[in-house]
C-alpha cells in the first residue's frame, strides 16, 4: 500500500524539521511543496505532500505517525 501525508506548517524551520523528520523515516517527496498567505495570522504557511509505500492494506484507523 503506498501512504500519503500532507506536511503543514507555518513558514518557519519547524516546517523544515517535519519534512525532515519524514525523510528520515523513509518517505519520500511527492510533488512540489505549496505556500500560502494565512489571513488569519498574517503569516505564510507551507505545505509538503510525501509518501510512503507500506504492507498491508489501508484501514481507517491507520495510524500514519507510526509508519
């Protein structure tokens, strides 16, 4: 089965952290990273989409911080 996960964050190294973090656990980048303007806050988040292919089958309740 191939896992997805959308990394969000504010940009700030923390951002770079969890994409980091990911990396390490063996997933991989899948596309570009996107940014946007956060009206709310006034600040700029990004977003990383990666994957990551795992056995088994999905299931709703997978736990994707523990792949």
């Amino acid at each position: 089965m191939r896992a997805y996960r959308l990394r969000t964050d504010e940009d700030t190294a923390a951002f770079c952290h969890k994409v980091i973090e990911a990396l390490a656990k063996g997933w991989e980048l899948y596309g570009s990273p996107a940014y946007a303007h956060d009206p709310a806050t006034g600040r700029m988040r990004c977003a990383q989409a990666v994957v990551k292919d795992v056995p088994g089958l999905y299931a709703p309740d997978l736990k994707l911080g523990e792949l």
